[in-house]
C-alpha cells in the first residue's frame, strides 16, 4: 500500500515574547491569537524574558519571525538592547524581527528613535494605536516556513 507524504501546515513558526523589565501579558495572549489566526505556530516565552533566554530560545527554536511586544513604555531602550544581542548570534543574524506596542512613555515614539530602532536591526516598528493592520499585512507578505514532510 503506498503512502502520500503529508506536507505541514504553511504558515511561519513564531516565538513571541515581552522584554526583561515588561511583565505584561494580555498583548502576548493577543498577540498569540492573532497569529495562530493567521495559521501561524506560535512560541509564547510569556513575559519578563531575559535578553539571554531569548536569544537561547530562538537559537534553539529556530524562528521565521521573533515577536517582541511592549505595553510598559520601555521598548525603545530595552528593543536597541535585545536586537544587539540577537543580531550578535550568526543564527539570528537574518531572522526577521519586529518590535511593537507602547514603545515610548512619552506617547508615540518619534520618526528618528523609529528610525534608529530600523537601523539597529529590526524589520519593522509597529507603534501602539491601530497598527494591528499593518502587523497582519507585514506578516503575511513574509514566506511560509519550509514545511518539513512528515
């Protein structure tokens, strides 16, 4: 009897995480939904991750898409600092990665810290107030995973 080799699902395997200093959660519960929506496969590290468990983790996982989500105000200076630390490691030197929610504790962030956030390294900024849009189109113009056949 032959048997058909069966392809996985498209979509792109996702680690999701807030950064050290943010202990919020409901945007990673969102956030989730939302891409698993998508047809996505989502690892949520939860929130108050460290720099260096991040970057294990993604080492270990491999991504097509890292995630990282701020509600406390802190994610410009502490997105500069994680992007540095992933981009160090020659496995993630590529791996698409975006930064969004409330980057700025002064409100929206400025055209030149977004700016600088994009020349850190990251492949998209995605501010608080109404980007889910354009989340869901950024992440939908990337390539599906490569989809090992079982």
């Amino acid at each position: 009897m032959e048997q058909h080799a069966k392809a996985e699902p498209a979509g792109l395997d996702v680690v999701l995480t807030t950064m050290s200093s943010d202990s919020h959660t409901w945007n990673l519960v969102f956030l989730q939904l939302l891409l698993e929506e998508l047809g996505h496969r989502v690892t949520n590290l939860g929130a108050c991750v460290p720099d260096e468990l991040l970057v294990a983790e993604c080492r270990r996982t491999d991504p097509d898409l890292i995630v990282l989500s701020s509600v406390n105000g802190h994610g410009y200076h502490d997105g500069l600092r994680v992007i540095t630390a992933l981009r160090a490691c020659p496995e993630l030197a590529a791996t698409t990665t975006v930064i969004g929610g409330k980057l700025g504790i002064a409100g929206a962030v400025a055209p030149d810290r977004r700016r600088a956030l994009l020349d850190a390294g990251f492949d998209g900024v995605f501010e608080d107030g109404g980007s889910v849009l354009e989340f869901r189109s950024f992440v939908g113009a990337l390539p599906a995973g490569s989809g090992a056949l079982l």
